[in-house]
C-alpha cells in the first residue's frame, strides 16, 4: 500500500507539473491580447468622448446666441428666455416660470377711496352698510378701483351671511384678468377667496372643484408672483385638495428656482457674462449676459442636453457637476474602463464621463474558452483519478472502521448477558442462595437475560436475511390495538423503573402484517427509547388512524438526534456522536432493522427530533377501516 501510494504521488506531481507549465504559457499569451485589447478599447472611448464634447459644444453654442439675438431668436423647447430692463422683466414664453425672480411695480389703489367703508367694517362692524357702499365703487371705470372694491365687497358679504353675493363678487373680480389687487393678480384672490368661502360654508365637493382650478393655474398660467407668494398660494391649495404637492410642474419649478438663484446671485456679484449649472432633481442649465442697462438670461433644462450622450455610441457617458453629483446620463458601476473630460479642459460647466463595462478582451472568449477547456480537461482528469483512488481508499478504511465497530459493539452486547449468565450459573452450581427468594429472583434474571441474549442473536440472524434478501414476511389480518398493548405490556415487565404509557386514540384501521416482524420493530423502538433517555426514562406510545393509515407514535425525553444525523442513524452500523461520547450500548442495526420491516410493510418511518428535547419516531403503515 505505502507503494502505490508513493507511485500515486509520483503520478499527481508529474501532472501538477505539467498542467502548471500549460497554463502560465497560455496565460502569458493572454495576458499580452488583453493588454493589446485594452488599448484599443480605451482609444475607442476617447474618440467617443471627442464626439459628445463636440456636440455639447453646437448644444451651447445655441443657447448662447439667444443671449445676443434676444427675443428674435427662437427659442427651443423647454427653453426660457428672461430678460430684465429698468426695473421690469420680459419672460418669453410668458408662462415658463412658475413665479419671477423679479416683480414690476404696481400702482396702489388710493386708500383714501375706502376709509369709509373700513371704518363701517373695522370699527362699528357694520357688514351690509360697508358692503352697499362698497357696491358702488364696484362699478368704478378704473380697473384698479373696482378690482380693489369687488375684494372688499366679497369680504363683506361672507361676513353679513351673503355666501351667494360673496360668490357673485368673486365672480366678478375674476373676469377682470390681468387686472392686480395688492400686487397679486384679480384671478388669483377672486379663487381664494372662493375657496376660504366654501371651506368656511363646508361645502368640500365646491371647495376641491375650485381648489383645483386654483392649483391648476398656479403650475400653468405663469401669473406675475414672487417665490414666497407662489409657495404660499401652492400650499394653501394643496390644503384645500388635501393632497401631496404634484410634480407636475417639475421642469418650470426647477427653471424657476434656477431662475431666482441667478438673479440673486447676479445681484450681489454683476458678472458680465457666464454659464452655470444649477443643480438639484431636474438641473438646468443657466447662461447670461449683462451691460449697465440689460441683463438677459437663458434658462434651459438640462435634459435638452442628453442628446448629445448618445454620441458615446454603445458607452455609457454622464455629466458630473463639480461636487461630484451626476447631472445627466448613466454611469456604470461596473466599469472597467474610463475616460473624463474635465471643465478646464473642455472649457465647459461640468465633467464628462465615458465608461465601458468591457475593456475589450470580450472578443478573446473564443481563446480564453480553448484553453480554459483544455485546461479544465487536465484538471478534471487529475481530479478524476484522485478522487477515484482517495474514494476507493476512504471507501475501504470507513468500510474496516465499520466492520471493527461493530464487532465491538455486538462482543459488548454479548458480554453483558453471558457475564450475567454465568455468574448466575456458577451461584446455582454451587448453591451458595441464601434463601428459596433470592433463588426464585435469580431464576427470574437468569430468564431475563437469556431472553435479551436470545433477541440479540434473533435479531442479528433476522437483520443478515435481511440484508441477503430473504427476509418473507406473513402478511395476515392483524388488530393493530391488541398487538400495540402487548408488545407494550411485555416491553413494561422489562423496563426496570423506565415508565411507559399507551394511548389508543379512536377507533382503529385493522392491518395486514407480520404480527413477529412489527413487534420487533416497536420493540427495539422502545429499547432505543430507554437507551438514549436519562433514568428513569419516560417514554409514551400512541396509537392513531391517520389519513387513512395506522401511525404508531414512540416519543421519548432523551438526549435527542441532530438535523445532521438524522438521515445516517437509520443506516447500518451506524451511530450518533453523541451516543458514542456518552457509551451507550447498541449495535447500530436496530433502526436500520425497523427501516426494513416497515417498508416491507408498505409503510414509512418518520423521526422528529432535536439535541436535548428528546426524539419521536412514527411508523405509518396502510390500514383498512372495517365498515
């Protein structure tokens, strides 16, 4: 054996030699491929981020010219042009921001024309006086006037209990328009104040109809509103619906807020001329140029730029402002290669970003996988014959362990009652009894043992025809209830002070079997039981029909079988770790025994068990109920 096993060795480290010299030749000729592939990849994504940055370029260049052609340049889609002069501002077109960075001056309405009906409103509370007087004004020729007077009006109404006059004036003061009251637009307060009406009336369908038509025209119509306005009014309608702020309006609030940050920022540092991008959820781009009197603005989504990502071809490209965040595009996680264009180099508000998920040595698969194949095919003939020889010898050693182990355990089994035996016999010879009890009670062990020595032998006989496949078994109508008790019973009378229960629950399935062969199963059940359980054992037996078939249930509250041997202890020879550490007797057949007579049986065994919460073992085998 030392022999071929020296040769085995001989033979493995020749083929290790060999396969390891194959492959660091082939690895040496891929690796120089993928170096050559690699540089070839990395001057493909250079070309590809020359191609985007060229189209950013015309992109920007485009937008630029609106600051110099101004309101005679057409504008591109989603694109806003903001222009600012001597205190006014020109937004084209007139509803791309949801608010202005930048609100005209509005001509106040003379508080003169209503010191009377506030005092008949604020100071004697006199509602239907000050809203009769009121009603006058409404009529006034100057817009201002009679926008002015219709907000009062309302007010008046809704506080003498008018609700549908208060509605009318409302009514009235929206149809002026363009008309403003306190800087804000006539539509505007006439919707609010409609709204603040029906909430107070609690008329909900009324206030979520005109509470809609409110939100709607904040996010569409582009009234004349600061950003603190705006928000307000946005809020309050959105308290009115009872719903979360909709993102319907995302590019004009992104254009806005870009929109107030440029101006702002323009404010308290005049810079001639530049370009920006404006980041956040939706980015923007920002473009402007200023003289002492004008200052212009483009405003455009950056989305309008993503276009140009397409040039990248089959790359993933994205643009990354200068905090690191990305802008547009996609980027892969996974890249191997990576090309940047860099704002300084590119001269442009961002940093390009071009990567690749191959570097190009996908095109070597087809060598990678000949070599790869016959390399795996080395491996696995080495592989194959060291598995085969260490099997073969494993196979042969567990086989000798198993063979030692047993022939242990069977001598100890014997040893026992043939020690008890012959004790007993040498006391009988010499009649050394002290008394006709004590040789009555020697009698009885001396029966005992014999018939434990007699099962051993039985069952070891039993379990070789097994094994031979000469086992027959007498299937004959058999009650399964009385053949459970008496198995039970006579178990009982041998137990010492383990104790044993029996439940027959309901009515039973008579069986067709070999009343010896399932009596020895149960039997070494129960020994099993008493074995692997801590004196003095408990163990209980039930009896059940189930779905159609005979259980029989052993539950014991012993040490338990692990998950992970709960497949092995029913083979032969075997037994647990745990069982060997604390010196449990047994040969390892037993299971193995009952396995057999109960698939001989059309039947089934099943185990529950876990280490410390004791076992369960249930034979299932087919009934027939009598009708």
């Amino acid at each position: 054996m030392r022999h071929a096993r020296r040769i085995q060795g001989f033979f493995l480290a020749f083929m290790l030699l060999f396969v390891a010299a194959v492959g660091w030749l082939g690895w040496r000729l891929l690796d120089q491929d993928r170096a050559l592939a690699r540089q070839r990849r990395l001057e493909q994504l250079e070309a590809a981020a020359d191609r985007v940055t060229g189209v950013l370029y015309r992109r920007l260049s485009e937008y630029e010219e609106l600051l110099v052609r101004g309101g005679s340049a057409r504008l591109p889609s989603g694109a806003v042009l903001l222009r600012t002069r001597r205190g006014s501002i020109a937004i084209s077109p007139p509803d791309g921001l949801l608010y202005q960075p930048l609100l005209p001056a509005m001509r106040e309405t003379p508080t003169a024309l209503f010191a009377e009906t506030e005092a008949l409103e604020f100071q004697r509370n006199d509602f239907p006086a000050a809203a009769a007087a009121l009603s006058r004004l409404a009529v006034s020729s100057d817009p201002a006037v009679r926008a002015a007077a219709l907000v009062r009006l309302g007010r008046n109404l809704r506080k003498a209990r008018q609700p549908e006059q208060a509605l009318e004036a409302y009514r009235h003061l929206a149809a002026m328009g363009a008309a403003t009251v306190g800087g804000l637009p006539a539509e505007l307060v006439a919707l609010e104040g409609r709204c603040a009406l029906f909430a107070e009336l609690g008329r909900p369908e009324d206030l979520k109809r005109e509470a809609g038509i409110l939100h709607a025209n904040l996010v569409r119509v582009g009234w004349r509103l600061g950003k603190s306005t705006y928000d307000f009014q946005l809020e309050q309608a959105r308290q009115w619906l009872g719903a979360p702020r909709s993102t319907e309006s995302g590019d004009k609030e992104a254009l806005s807020a870009a929109a107030e940050l440029i101006w702002q920022a323009w404010r308290r540092e005049p810079v001639p001329k530049g370009r920006r991008i404006i980041a956040g959820d939706r980015p923007v781009l920002a473009a402007w140029s200023s003289d002492e009197q004008e200052w212009t603005a483009v405003l455009a989504p950056a989305l309008t730029f993503e276009a140009a990502l397409l040039e990248a071809g089959s790359f993933e490209a994205a643009l990354i402002d200068g905090e690191g965040r990305r802008l547009l595009g996609r980027t892969d996680q996974a890249a191997k290669l990576s090309v940047e264009r860099t704002p300084a180099s590119m001269k442009l508000p961002w940093t390009l970003q071009v990567t690749s998920s191959d570097d190009g040595t996908a095109r070597l698969a087809g060598r990678r996988w000949l070599f790869a194949s016959g390399f795996a095919v080395l491996v696995s003939l080495l592989a194959a014959v060291s598995f085969i020889v260490a099997r073969a010898v494993s196979k042969e050693v567990a086989v000798a362990q198993l063979q030692a182990d047993f022939v242990a355990a069977v001598s100890h089994e014997f040893r026992s009652p043939l020690a008890s035996i012959s004790q007993i016999a040498e006391l009988l010879d010499a009649d050394r009894w002290p008394t006709a009890g004590h040789r009555r009670r020697g009698c009885e062990f001396l029966t005992r043992e014999t018939a434990r020595l007699r099962r051993l032998v039985e069952g070891l006989l039993d379990f070789a025809r097994m094994e031979a496949g000469k086992a027959g078994y007498r299937l004959v109508p058999l009650d399964a209830t009385e053949m459970v008790r008496s198995v039970v019973e006579e178990f009982q009378s041998t137990a010492g002070g383990s104790e044993v229960r029996l439940s027959v629950a309901g009515e039973m399935p008579r069986i067709q079997g070999d009343r010896e062969a399932l009596s020895r199963a149960l039997w070494n059940l129960l020994e099993n039981a008493v074995k692997y359980s801590p004196p003095p054992a408990r163990i209980s037996v039930e009896a059940l029909g189930a779905d159609g078939r005979l259980a029989i249930r052993v539950r014991d509250e012993g040490i338990g079988i692990p998950a992970s041997e709960q497949e092995q202890v029913f083979r032969k020879f075997y037994r647990g770790g745990e069982a060997k550490m604390r010196g449990v007797k047994g040969t390892g057949i037993g299971l193995a025994m009952v396995r057999h007579i109960v698939a001989g049986h059309g039947g089934e065994i099943r185990l529950e068990s876990a280490p410390g919460r004791g076992s369960t073992f249930t034979l299932l085998l087919p009934g027939e109920w009598q009708s």
